[in-house]
C-alpha cells in the first residue's frame, strides 16, 4: 500500500510527503565509537510511499561479532564480506538527499557515522527520523513500542527479526502505518538536524578508572591521605601530569576535575594562584599541599572504606545539589531520602480523599487526560487533580488521550479541530471535581501497568537477571518551542552528590560517558532520552541525576509541564510516569533521580526547579565549568 494511496488522506499526508532512507544495522556490540557494524540494510522510499530502491551487504568488521544469539552472525557467515569501506561511496549515494530513518535512529546514525569518518568519509545525512520517537508522540494502544510491536499493530509481516534487510523492509510498513496516524492526529514530524559527525566524540576514549574507596574526607594538614580521598592539580608540576595522576589513582585515591567542598587536597605548586581550582580551595578551606608532599604522602597512603555495593543512599542526600546554589530554589525543597523498606513515599503526606483515591485506583483509573488553556497556576492544580483521581495527565494530543479538559481560553487551542474530528469526549473545569461517565476507562490492561508517579513519589525498578536487561531509560517530553530549545542532562553522581570526574556529565556536547553505561538520546525537538546501564555502573555512582534547561529567553512556566516516563530499554513500554509542574520562573529543573537503596534501585520524580541556568547546576554538582 503506498502512502497516498487513499484521496482523502493525501491532502492531510503531503506535509509528510518526503524522499526517505530507511536504515537498519545489525553491530557487534552497543557503543558506536568501540563496537562494529556487521550487516547494513537501506530502503529507499518516494514522496508517494512507493519503493524505490534497496540495498544490504554483510560487513567484515575485522573484530569478533559479539552476540551471535541476538543477531545470528557467526564469524563464518561474514568471512569474504567487503569490508565497511569498500561499500561506502554505495550506502552514501542512497542515504543523500534523503531523510534517513532507523527504529531508535540515533543508535544507527551514530554506528553509519563512526563508519564513515573510519573510512575518512562524512555521513551524507542532513535530517533523520526516529519512527520511535513518532511514535511515543502517536502513542499507539500497544504493549511497547518495539519494531515487532508496531508492525503488529501497523499490519506489517515481519518474517525475520533482526536480518537487515528484513528489518528496514518491515520499517517501510511502520512508517507508512506511523505517517497515516501522525496526520489522523495532526502531528508535527520530530525530524531531527545532522550536522557533519567529524568532532573528537569519534576518538575513543578509555574511561577512568573508578576509585573504588568512599571519599573520608578534607586532609589534615601535613597528612596522612586516606584512601578514597578527593584530589585535584591545578597548574605546572615538575611530574608530568600524567605520572602524578597514574601515582595517586595507584594508591587509591580518586583524582578530580575540579574542586569543591568535599575535595581533600588541592596539590598544586603555588599556593597563591589565581586559577579557579585555588580560588575556589580557598573560599571552601580545602588544604593545598605542594608536589614534593604530595609525592612523599603518596608513599604512606592509609587504607580506606571500600565502597559496598547496594549501600543506602545516605539520608538527606536526594534531591538538591550539596553545594551551595546561587539562589534557592524557587518550588521548595524536595522529599528527604526515603526511609529503607519504603516502597512509596510521596513528597508531601497524602490528604485522606487521594489516600482513597489511591487505594481504589481513582475514578479515573486507565485514562489519560489532556487539559488545555487556563494560566499556569490553573493548568497546574488541573494535571495535579486528573492524577489524584488515578488518571494520567497528558500534555500533548496523542492516540491515547482518552478525555479533554477545558480550561479558560481552551476553546482556542489549534488542537480543538482535531479532537472534534476524533471526537474525543471534552468536559468543563467542574468535571474533575465530580468526574461523571468515568466509568469507561481506557485501553484495557495498557494504562493500568503504568505506574503514575506524583512529584517526589518514588518506585523500586524491578530487579532482574536477564544479562543485558538491567538497561533503563528516562525519557522526557514537552510541548514544542518555537524560541527556546530544552537540554537534558544527566549527572553520575557519588555519595557526596558530586561527579567523580568531568566526564560522568552527560550532555549534548558529550552524549555518553567514557565507559558508555549512561548515554544521552535525542531524535526530536520535543524529547530527549536517558539511556542507563545499571548493572555496570561502578559501586561508587550512587546515583544518576535527570535534568532539564532551557536554551533561551523562556523559563519552564512558559513552556509548561514535562512528562517523564521511564521503562526497561528504548523499546519497551514504560512502567512510571510523572507529570512535573513544579517550575514557573526556573530555567532549570531536575526531573528525576535513579539511585541506590540497598540492593534495589529506585526512581524518583523530583520536578525541583532553579532560576538559574545549566552552568551553575553542572557547578553545584562538582562539574568544570570555564567561566
């Protein structure tokens, strides 16, 4: 079937009418810039849906195929195959002006891209689709939302999973299926810019060492250092920088980036530099030893505390940054850490009419409400009431909106057209103070395995021992933006709520960490992803802190809520869901937090905002910010 098949859909589909290039890898491992490409598959599409074109190869990627029981490529299946380079200048010519799209496209675009600049070429791809992304936006009544899911769904057969070329064949379907839906329900494509891929992310780069001591604490003058210590350098030394790095973390102790109040010793040989890290070793007292102690401390470095794996977060150490914040944050202070046990503790105690709610569900159990217009503070206490009374609060229109509230000047919402067309039941503000004809609930079984968290609940995540099954994502969604764009962030943070080392920020300009267990996913202007590896994170990482800033002149009380929804991998479908509307004049705001406590790990939905901006939330979590 092809895309403009039908008359009455090709008016509304022109918009998506478009040259594309659907993509599907199969690789040796999961990390673009150290893992191979073993098999690529590429289908090319017209404007009007019909195929034109396609290509798959197998690849000899010179290294071990890693999982064959995943993708059945053995390493005498890719003997005799060309090598990545030899099919490029091909692969290239079918991807140009094209729309390249993948299922989780930014998986495939970075392997094609660490391939290309290998071979000394650049990726010809100018904007990319993620049918993953379309689709947690279409929001579709299926159990998850993997390739195989949406084909069924879409009526697409899928005869082979994870060969190539059947993959992208199957894709051609999904998005033909995710294309009619998108204009059903009016949606914007979340086409995402590629800029050339030719930067120092395609250099590997081998991850630090973890200390694998906790840090006791500031230095006593003169010494000893204790294992696990904190210490920074700052400025010349006669020891090349390398040697004195390699000599402490030798000895256990953990060397960082920068300083802050938990750092125990500032080595550096000038005592009254101007540098920030001595500015700021002075402002918080932390002792400066000169090279020569160092070097002689480091003969006599004392045991330290290892640190235990599942230990407790300890108290007081969720939420807010330690370090002192240039303004206090403006929607209050979130929950104190939960005590041990506790399987839920929200962040203020619960009237008696949502503790019955909660207990039997809430009248509105398995729908998802879309509350349009009225000012902030309307808009807030109106999400705030549809998840009391057990519904989720929805922020954008989506196949699953199962209800639409009405607030002062929602009558004028662009969407109101669409949701006649649908026609999605709508209802006055005084509905949800008396919800009549809730009874019908929502898609059976789906809504109901979602767990809606309010701001500060907390949920164990399920403990597993499927190898490769302890990956976890966070994702975050708003309402699109014309003036201001919306950074995700991530901070692996220690006991101390302090990074270890630069690099355990994960931002746009450095979308992984150096061993990969913690990567930032963005295919559309209107969501970001958080991808963990739970299971290889050092014991030292605590925890893993969820961010949000806003790139421009706006602040979160124009932009509105953030929906976080969080589940096991990119795929699946999610398990928690948060609306957060705790910001108004805050331009950056924590989201949420995955953290240790005892043997589990945990989420929480935060929504703690700040006035300030990016840089001094990446300061208050010990991050090396030039200023």
């Amino acid at each position: 079937m092809t895309l403009l098949s039908r008359a009455s859909d090709s008016a509304g589909l022109r918009d998506y009418a478009f040259e594309w290039a659907l993509v599907d890898v199969e690789t040796s491992g999961l990390v673009p810039r150290r893992d191979r490409v073993l098999s690529v598959a590429v289908v090319t599409l017209g404007p009007d849906g019909e195929q034109t074109g396609e290509f798959s190869t197998l690849l000899d990627p010179g290294c071990d195929p890693g999982p064959v029981h995943v993708h059945g490529l053995t390493p005498e299946r890719l003997q005799g195959a060309p090598a990545f380079e030899q099919v490029a200048d091909r692969i290239g010519a079918l991807l140009r002006d094209r729309v390249f799209v993948a299922h989780n496209a930014q998986f495939d675009y970075d392997f094609l891209a660490h391939e290309f600049a290998r071979a000394g070429l650049v990726l010809p791809v100018a904007r990319r689709l993620c049918t993953l992304t379309l689709n947690r936006r279409i929001d579709p009544p299926t159990d998850g939302l993997t390739l195989g899911t949406l084909a069924a769904h879409y009526g697409v057969e899928q005869t082979q999973a994870h060969d190539a070329l059947d993959d992208a064949r199957v894709l051609s379907g999904v998005l033909r299926g995710s294309l009619r839906q998108a204009a059903l329900l009016d949606l914007p494509l979340p086409l995402v810019a590629c800029p050339p891929r030719q930067d120092p992310r395609f250099a590997p780069k081998p991850p630090k060492a973890p200390c694998a001591y906790r840090n006791p604490g500031r230095a006593a003058p003169g010494g000893p250092l204790v294992q696990g210590m904190k210490i920074a350098v700052t400025g010349s030394t006669r020891t090349p920088r390398a040697e004195l790095v390699a000599g402490a973390a030798a000895a256990g102790l953990n060397v960082v980036s920068s300083v802050s109040r938990h750092t125990s010793a500032l080595v550096t040989n000038d005592g009254a530099s101007g540098s920030a890290k001595a500015r700021r070793a002075r402002a918080e007292g932390v002792p400066l030893f000169d090279e020569d102690t160092f070097l002689r401390l480091l003969d006599d470095v004392r045991p330290g505390t290892p640190h235990e794996e599942g230990a407790a977060v300890p108290a007081g150490a969720s939420g807010v940054p330690a370090p002192r914040v240039p303004q206090e944050p403006a929607a209050g202070r979130p929950a104190p850490a939960d005590p041990p046990g506790t399987a839920e503790l929200p962040a203020t105690e619960p009237t008696a009419a949502r503790t019955r709610a909660r207990a039997l569900g809430g009248p509105l159990k398995g729908r998802r409400v879309l509350a349009l217009g009225g000012t902030h503070a309307a808009a807030v206490a109106a999400r705030a009431r549809i998840v009391e009374l057990g519904a989720a609060a929805a922020i954008n229109l989506s196949a699953s909106v199962t209800d639409v509230v009405v607030l002062d000047g929602g009558r004028g919402d662009r969407r109101m057209a669409r949701i006649a067309s649908l026609e999605l039941p709508v209802h006055e503000p005084d509905w949800l103070t008396d919800p009549v004809g809730a009874g019908q609930q929502g898609t059976p079984g789906r809504a109901d395995a979602v767990r809606v968290l309010p701001r500060g609940g907390v949920v164990d995540l399920p403990r597993t021992t499927v190898p490769g099954a302890a990956h976890w994502t966070v994702t975050a969604t708003w309402a699109q933006q014309a003036s201001s764009e919306i950074d995700v962030v991530a901070f692996i943070v220690d006991e101390d709520e302090q990074v270890s080392y630069d690099d355990d920020f994960v931002f746009y300009g450095a979308p992984e960490n150096p061993a990969g267990t913690v990567r930032l996913l963005s295919d559309g202007p209107t969501e970001q992803t958080v991808s963990m590896d739970l299971a290889t994170l050092p014991p030292g990482a605590r925890k893993i802190v969820i961010a949000a800033a806003i790139d421009g002149a706006l602040t979160f009380g124009d932009i509105g809520a953030v929906h976080i929804s969080s589940g096991p991998g990119t795929g699946a479908a999610p398990l928690v869901q948060a609306t957060l509307d705790a910001a108004t004049t805050e331009r950056s705001m924590l989201l949420a937090e995955v953290y240790r406590r005892g043997p589990l790990w945990r989420l929480r939905a935060v929504g703690q905002g700040y006035d300030h901006g990016l840089d001094a939330l990446a300061r208050a979590y010990g991050v090396d910010v030039a200023d």
